[in-house]
C-alpha cells in the first residue's frame, strides 16, 4: 500500500489547515495510507533541524508532499532549515524516484508564493524525484484553483483565523491535489 506523506511548517496555523486538506485528499483514495507531519520549530537548533523520527516516516513513503507558508517570497526559515536537513538523502539519492509535489499559503492573492513553490520544485528535482502538478483548470465554479496556480495548491491567509482561512476554495484546492498525488502514488507504484 503506498504511502503518501504530507511535512509542512506553519508558523500560525494557516499552512495546518491546507495540510490537513491535503491529507484528507490523499486518504480519500482507497489503498493509500497518509501521514501528516508538522515540522517544529523546537528540533532546530544553531540553525540545523534533526528529528531522524520524521525523516524515518519520509524514508518509508512513496510520495512526500511539502508545505510552508511564504514568508518574505520564499519558503520559511523552519522549512529551509528542514530542507537542508535532507541533504545526506541526497547524497545517497534515497529518495530518487519519490513521487513529489507542493503548496503554499500567503497573505497576498499572488504574494509571491510561486516563488516558494519554485523552490520545493529544486528541491525534489535535487532529490529525483517525481513532480505532480496540481492539474486543474484556474478559477473553477466551486472554487478549486481560484489564485490560478498549477506548479501546485496555493491559499491566502493573512491576520484572520487559521478557523476562516485558508477558506473553503482554497482548501478544496489542497484536497484535490492531495487526491491527485495519492492516484499518482497508487498508478507508479503498479
Ligand atoms: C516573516 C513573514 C513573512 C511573510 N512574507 C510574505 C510574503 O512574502 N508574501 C505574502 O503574501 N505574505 C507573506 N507573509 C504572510 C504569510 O504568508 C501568511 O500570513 C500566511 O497565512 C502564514 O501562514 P502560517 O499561519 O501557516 O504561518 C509573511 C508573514 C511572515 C510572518
């Protein structure tokens, strides 16, 4: 059974409710089991992260989707801080052949969050593994990719509660890439 995990930081809650979305969608595929994995900030220290528990989860999943916040035009600290912890995988290239995909939430309608979603592209690339976009057409009836993304799943956030943001669009949008990324998991494991 493939396994797809989600890892995201969030520093205020709003990048919990996309990643929760995006679980939801993946485990809305039969024969998929998930994980979602917060990144803490408390596992940094000088600057490294190290938690060789969630790196054993990722070792064991067969698609890992990644999540930050945009903050200043790029993924936060916490998840860079995350991402160079990944670099003894890519030495070995353990995770070669991983499906992979992304998404990111901002304050801004554009924010800025392509470019985010450029940079957890380099990183599967430095990893080898297999990018999902989010495949869906921009600014659909219900909602789903309202803010016209397709390199992933993007939501706006700002100072509202993480209750009432992401809103309803923008987490439908996290659940159908969840979905596709599951299939995809499900289709290359075959
Ligand atoms: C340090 C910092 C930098 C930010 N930079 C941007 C930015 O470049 N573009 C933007 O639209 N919003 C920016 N924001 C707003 C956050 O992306 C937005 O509030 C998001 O919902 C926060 O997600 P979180 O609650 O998961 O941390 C920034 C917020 C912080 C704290």
């Amino acid at each position: 059974m493939p396994t797809v995990s989600v890892i995201y930081f969030s520093g205020s809650g709003h990048t919990t409710k996309l990643a929760e979305a995006v679980q939801k969608g993946a485990a809305s595929v039969a024969g998929v089991k998930t994980n979602l994995i917060a990144i803490n900030g408390d596992d940094i220290a000088k600057g490294r992260y190290s938690n060789e528990a969630v790196f054993a989860q990722l070792d064991a999943s067969d698609a890992i989707i990644f999540g930050t916040p945009t903050y200043m035009g790029g993924p936060s600290a916490q998840f860079k801080a995350f991402a160079d912890a990944t670099g003894g995988r890519w030495f070995g290239q353990q995770w070669r052949s991983k499906i992979a995909s992304g998404f990111s939430v901002s304050s801004s309608p554009a924010g800025d969050k392509f470019s985010t979603l450029q940079y957890l592209h380099t990183l599967a690339m430095q990893h080898s593994m297999i990018w999902v976009g989010l495949g869906e057409m921009p600014m659909q009836p219900n909602g789903v990719n309202r803010l016209g993304s397709f390199a992933g799943a993007t939501a706006q956030a700002g100072q509202e509660s993480p209750d009432v943001a992401p809103n309803t669009a923008d987490k439908l949008t996290g659940e159908v890439l969840g979905k596709r990324v599951a299939e995809a998991a499900l289709r290359w494991n075959k």
